[in-house]
C-alpha cells in the first residue's frame, strides 16, 4: 500500500513538473514575440512622448509576464499586451478566418488620444505610490 501511495506522489509531482515546464516554454515564447513585436511597433513611431508610453508599458509587461505563475496571469499578460499592441492588419489566406478583436481603447491611441493616456498613466502609477506609501505610514502608526 505505501509503495502505491509513493508511486502516485511521484507521478504528482511529475505533472506538476511538466505544467511547470510548460508554462516557462510559453513565457519565453511569448516574451520573444512581444520584443519583435515592440520593436516593429518603435519603428513606427517618431513623437518621442509616444514613443516613451510605449516603453512604459512594454517594461510593465514583461515585468508581469515574468512574474506571472499561472496560465491565467499569464492569459491576463497577453491581453494587456493585445490592448497596447494590437496586431497588425493581416491578409490571411485559407478557409477559416479568426475574427479581430478590437478595443476602444486602441482606437483611441490609433486616433492620437494616446497623449491623454500618457497623463492618466503617469499620474496613475503616482497615485499608486502614494495610496502604498499611505498605507504602510497607517500600518506603522497602527
């Protein structure tokens, strides 16, 4: 009977292994398309705040992908990923045809609005900071 309990604890950890190995193969991949992607993207572009947005939020990105430790935060990574770079327009020969996702959101960027999210950005991630800082002076002084 013990022989049988360790043998299913092994093949457990096996599993968990493969899943584990699984999703680093699918986190490096998907870093290497979102760096050639981002460097198509910052070929494009010319107005340096843009250009700066861009890199702000490809930073954050791979910080979050690295970080990611399940399939669904790493699904969660590759949407965000999708809202700032969507894909470019392709022709796609064959039969079947996947439909195109599309945000308000990379509409507004496509129509110049990103200078506006630049500020909410920016002033964001501040505003983040100090509810952090905020926080942590309360739990100090609780």
């Amino acid at each position: 009977m013990k022989l049988y309990h360790d043998l299913q604890i092994l093949w457990a950890i096996n599993e968990l292994d493969r899943k584990w190995l699984l999703l680093q193969k699918r986190k490096s991949m998907l870093e290497e398309s979102y760096k050639k992607r981002y460097e198509e993207e910052c070929n494009n572009i010319d107005d340096m705040a843009r250009l700066s947005l861009i890199n702000l939020h490809f930073d954050t990105i791979i910080k979050s992908l690295m970080l990611a430790e399940t399939e669904k935060d790493i699904d969660d990574v590759s949407m965000k990923f999708s809202l700032h770079f969507p894909p470019t327009e392709e022709v796609l020969e064959g039969k079947f045809k996947r439909r195109e996702r599309r945000s308000a959101y990379s509409d507004y960027i496509k129509a110049g609005l990103w200078e506006l999210a630049v500020k909410f950005v920016y002033s964001s991630k501040q505003f983040c900071q100090h509810l952090r800082q905020e926080k942590m002076v309360s739990f100090l002084w609780t």
